[in-house]
C-alpha cells in the first residue's frame, strides 16, 4: 500500500539526484571550519538571504535558540507569538541556556502580531523589569504569508524600540513564492533569519541561521555550546545545496496541491475548510471532536496518515503528487459517511 503522509513537510525522503550528491560530497572536519561543502552551503544561504555570513545548524530549534542567545543577555526578554514556534515548540530553550524570559501575545488571524499589542508589553527602564531586546515573527505562520508591507513596518517598529528582529523563516521559501518575491525582499527586514532545510525543501535534516558576520560569529560559540559543532557534516551540507539550487521554485507545486485538496475536503459535509486562508502547502480542516479519532483510523487504513492539535492539519509536500489529492479526498468522503453511520 503506498504511504500518503500529510502529517508534515518534516517526512521527505531525498531524491535519487539528492542522495547522489550526498554520495559525493567532499568532506573535511566542520569544527575547524574544514568542511568545503558546509562552507559552500553557507555562502550560498547568506547570499540567498542577503546577508553577510550564515552558519549551518542541525536543526531549526537550535538556529531560533542561537539567534536569541545572541541578541539577548541573562535577563532579557523576547516577544513572540502565543503559538510561535520558538516559544511553544522548542521546549523553553531559550530561558533554560540563556535566561531569556519570553513575553508571548497572541497572533492576529492573519498570523501578525498586532505592533500596539506588542508596544505595551516592552517593558519600562525599570529594575521590576526584563529588558525587552528582541520581537519574534514567524513567516509562514501555520500556512499564512506574512504581508511585505507589515513586515516594513515591524522592522520600522523595532528600530524605533531599539528592538532586534529575528524572523524564524522555517518556511521562508513558501512565502517566498506564495507573493512571487525573491526571499531577500523578506529578509532584508530582519536582522536575523533562521529557516529549515528539511521541510518543504526536501533535505533530510539541516537548518541556516544568518545574519552580520558578528552575529554569526556569535552564534557559532553558541552551536558549540548546545552540541551542535558537527565533523564531516558535508554530507548533509551536500543535501542542502541541492535542495536550495532545485527545489525551492517546485515549491508551487506543493501550494497548488494543497489548494486543490482544500477545495476537495470543503465539498464533503462534515468538514469545514476555509479554501481562502490556504496560501502555500498547509490546510487546516474542522471536523466535529467526536468524529476526529475514527475518521484518522479510517483514513489510516487506507494509508492516508494525518494529524494537528484541535484541527486537522493536512500538509503537501514533496511525496505527495497529483494522484493522491483525488485519493486523500475520497478516503475522507467514505470516512464521513461511514462514521457518521456508525455513529
């Protein structure tokens, strides 16, 4: 039976043509900063980012934990979203290593934060008070594309509060070709950007977090601190630049996929989709609690494998083609109808 794992964009397999440049990477020990294809990784991410240096990391928890390590100082704080990932997923990382208090406030429907939320809670130069160095945006944030003109005008809002912002961009690319703009038209607002390697992009593990070469200076005693000084990580590397040099304009695919599958899952009574909010490769689908846990059994014995906390979440991805849209659909028809039944 073939697998269709909506679960995540976390469950690509490389390609042949990836594994092949995995085959042949040439390697040396990255610590020393040996490793030729790490190196050219790096330079290749920074400059597709638009900043001066980049820093290759196992994954994107750490490359969030490093940025605010380095922007912020035992005692300080950072404000984020209430469902951000490097607040709530990431295992309060950053108040563990570093002593940096979180500030979380809920996002806007759009996935913004709301820039007057976020300037009352900056705290007063009051010795009551953590010192508010760093704003958090998450872009895409559960599927949705940060608009350019609110990222303007956070980077706007943080010089102002003599704010740094970070931008954990673990989907960078799928906004990035959501609003047909070059990723650096992104970045160029942030004085920080982390985004994974092994999620849309299809490479088995890695991360980059980039910034001024100061930053990433910074942040490499950081990596070494929390265990993430790799040896021969070449190989990985390898993964990396083929997935950014072939798989980032594919990523359409993905959003087409998952627009087609929305409209699907809308048309079945039971199911509400909300077919205007998808905006790149994640669909979000309600369904009543009592009918949740048998209709997952139910798809799972056709091979259809999905999940998400309170609502489904439906994620397309490099393994999902054309065929299996039509299937995913039909599966949760005969789902419905024969819960329902039961029920």
């Amino acid at each position: 039976m073939r697998i269709i794992d909506l679960r995540s964009d976390t469950v690509t397999r490389p390609t042949d043509a990836m594994r092949r440049a995995m085959l042949v990477a040439e390697v040396g020990d990255d610590v020393y900063g040996e490793d030729p294809t790490v190196n050219r990784l790096q330079e290749l991410a920074a400059e597709l980012v638009g900043k001066e240096a980049a820093i290759f990391v196992p994954t994107g928890t750490q490359g969030n934990l490093l940025a605010i390590l380095v922007h912020c100082q035992r005692g300080d704080e950072y404000i984020a979203g209430q469902q951000a990932h490097c607040y709530r997923y990431e295992a309060g990382g950053a108040a563990v290593f570093g002593s940096v208090q979180p500030q979380p406030i809920e996002f806007e429907s759009d996935g913004t934060l709301d820039l007057a939320r976020v300037a009352a809670m900056i705290k007063p130069d009051d010795h009551h008070f953590a010192v508010t160095r760093l704003l958090c945006l998450e872009n895409t944030q559960a599927g949705k594309v940060l608009p350019l003109a609110y990222q303007a005008e956070a980077a706007q809002f943080a010089r102002r509060h003599n704010l740094k912002l970070h931008l954990d961009g673990a989907r960078l690319f799928n906004a990035a070709v959501s609003q047909g703009v070059d990723a650096k038209l992104i970045t160029g607002y942030y004085d920080s950007v982390s985004f994974c390697l092994s999620k849309g992009l299809g490479a088995p593990i890695g991360s980059i977090l980039a910034g001024s070469r100061t930053f990433v200076d910074r942040a490499h005693r950081w990596r070494k601190m929390a265990g993430g000084g790799m040896r021969q990580a070449g190989i990985l590397a390898a993964a990396g630049i083929h997935a950014l040099e072939r798989h980032v304009e594919r990523l359409a695919e993905d959003h087409r996929r998952a627009r087609q599958l929305a409209e699907g899952l809308a048309s079945i009574a039971g199911l509400s989709v909300d077919t205007n909010a998808v905006a790149t490769n994640m669909v979000f689908v309600n369904i009543a609690p009592g009918l949740r846990g048998p209709v997952l059994a139910f798809i799972r014995e056709r091979g259809i494998l999905a999940g998400g906390y309170g609502q489904l979440r439906l994620v397309t991805h490099l393994d999902i083609d054309d065929q299996d849209i039509p299937s995913v659909v039909a599966a949760f028809a005969d789902a419905l109808k024969t819960c329902k039944a039961g029920d």
